[in-house]
C-alpha cells in the first residue's frame, strides 16, 4: 500500500512510498480511512521539530 512516511527529526525526509500492507492481531481492527487533514503538528513532523518513531514501526 501507499503511504506517506517520515524519519522522525529529519526535515525533508516526507516522502510518500509502498509500504507491506498493514495487518491485525488478537483484538485489532483494521479499518479504512476514507478522509484525512493536515493539523499543525504535522507540519512541525515533516519540519524534523516534532516526533518519535513509534515502537514497532516501519525502518527503512
């Protein structure tokens, strides 16, 4: 699937790439988004000021 990534702390690394298609486990729903916006926290994450990786998440 496509999705919009970012290395945490790093300006300029927002990209968006094919990722593994996102799976469950015992007790998770997976569900569809059907809409999405900006706030400005996402601003400060792809301007390298804000974020962290979450634990389990995508490494490149």
């Amino acid at each position: 699937m496509r999705a919009l990534t970012v290395e945490p702390l790093k300006a300029g690394s927002t990209e968006v790439r094919e990722v593994p298609d996102a799976t469950t486990g015992p007790g998770e729903l997976l569900v569809e988004g059907l809409a999405l916006s900006i706030c400005g926290t996402d601003r400060e994450i792809a301007a390298g000021e804000y974020g962290w990786r979450h634990p389990g998440g995508i490494v490149s």
